[in-house]
C-alpha cells in the first residue's frame, strides 16, 4: 500500500535544516556576534579564527562594568598580551592596558591585603620601570628619599662618614683639647713641647699630621703613634732654621683614615 505524505511539509523541513546548518558554522567560524564559551579558547581553538574588531562590554551601574576573579590560592585574577610596539599611546601604539577615567579620579588603583610587595615590575636591568609627565610629588615615592631617609638625613650620614675617617685634634699649648676637635678623646701635656693626644680609635692605618697653630716663634713638630694604636706622642719646638729645643706651642693634629 503507498503512503502519501502530507502536502506543504518538505519545504518546512528543508528550510529548518538549512538555518541550523547555517548557525552551527557561524559558531565554528568564530565571527562576531557568537558567545563566549567558560573554560574554552574563544573565539576558537584555531588562531587563524579571531575576532577582527574590538569587544566591547558597556556597562551603567554604581561599580564596576566587569570583574575578574579566581577562588584558586595560587591563580590570577586576569592576564593581558599584546605585540604593541614602543612608543606607546602616543606614538599610536596601543599598550597592553589601559586605564581612562574619562572624569577627575584615579584611573587605577593597586590594592594588596598582606605581603611585604604590593607589585612588582619587571623588564629589561636598563630600561626605566615607568615614565610620567606629571610634575606633582607622589605620596610615598618621594625621590629626596632614600632607603626610608630624606636628603637632611642623608647628608647627615655622609658627613658622620667623613668626620669618621678625618680625625682632628686641636690641643692649647697647656695640653687642652679644644671642644672643636672631632675624633679624640683626650690630650695632656707631659712635658717642655711634649703632649700626648688620645683618639678613640686605632688609627695605626691613618696618616698623621701637625702643625703648630701660632706665627710667633713657630718651629718644627715631630708626631709618633704609640703602641697601643690609639695615643700619639707630639713634640713641639721653637722657631729657627737649626733650632730643636722643645718648646709649648699650640697645635693642630689631624688622623686622616
């Protein structure tokens, strides 16, 4: 017996198979307009498929227009790559981010909650880890800073570490040493001529200098370290071209180091 089917179907039947066979390639095809896939590459695993024109996701709400987060304890929340070339923005390279607050706020914000590094930025030992047109003083990364010190302090330093290897004694011809002197510790006379000056370190690697602090009768100064590294033994003497009597003088011993 024949079995006639039903008139005015096949059409129907042929145009539905049509368009789905239609919207399953455009899919496959990865054109624009089709949907984002979770936990796949889109807009396909092929690389010669992807997308020819900017994705765009507009948003008009109180916070953010999209958000990027992982769970995982060792996973990142976003990665961007790009083959920008230098220049920039500016030179009509696009960079890999970019943050525009179109208004009058912070365009970003970096934000840690523990860790002794909040970011880090890497690239090649010569090239400048960022660059800015902006004039102002950045809170926090203020270049009259050094390791946590302003330039007051650091001239402090440098001058604590030359005054620690120029060592200075200015001793009275009575043996005093005068509140000016950097360094020693001590001074007395012990004789006709004969001081002995105290430096509160050794200074056996320093080189030893005096001279006699008076224009009146100024002669010769002989100066020797004494065993324990730290006592000089200075001699003064009176004036004259063959003189070498002892004689009290003022006199200024320096221990340069």
């Amino acid at each position: 017996m024949q079995r006639f089917k039903k008139p005015g179907r096949g059409p129907w039947i042929v145009a539905a198979t049509l368009i789905a066979a239609l919207a399953i390639t455009s899919l496959a095809s990865g054109q624009a307009g089709t949907a984002l896939f979770g936990g796949k590459r889109n807009p396909s695993a092929n690389n010669s498929q992807t997308f020819s024109a900017e994705t765009e996701i507009i948003a008009n709400n109180g916070t953010y227009g999209t958000r990027q987060s992982n769970k995982s304890d060792n996973g990142g929340g976003a990665i961007y790559g790009c083959r920008s070339k230098a220049g920039g923005t500016e030179k009509g390279n696009d960079p890999c981010v970019r943050a525009s607050n179109l208004s009058d706020g912070r365009a970003f914000e970096f934000s840690s909650g523990g860790g002794a590094e909040v970011g880090r930025i890497t690239g090649p030992a010569a090239a400048a880890p960022f660059t800015t047109s902006a004039t102002g003083v950045a809170t926090g990364l203020n270049p009259d800073r050094v390791d946590g010190k302003d330039a007051t302090q650091l001239a402090d330093d440098a001058k604590t570490a030359v005054d620690g290897r120029l060592l200075f004694a200015a001793v009275s011809g009575t043996g005093t040493l005068a509140a000016g002197s950097r360094g020693a510790t001590s001074a007395a006379r012990t004789g006709e001529g004969a001081y002995s000056v105290v430096f509160g370190k050794d200074v056996s690697g320093c080189a030893l200098t005096a001279t006699e602090q008076t224009i009146d009768d100024a002669g010769a100064v002989g100066v020797e370290l004494q065993a324990d590294k730290t006592t000089v033994r200075v001699v003064t003497r009176a004036g004259g071209a063959t003189n070498t009597n002892a004689a009290d003088r003022p006199f200024h011993l320096t221990a340069t180091c």
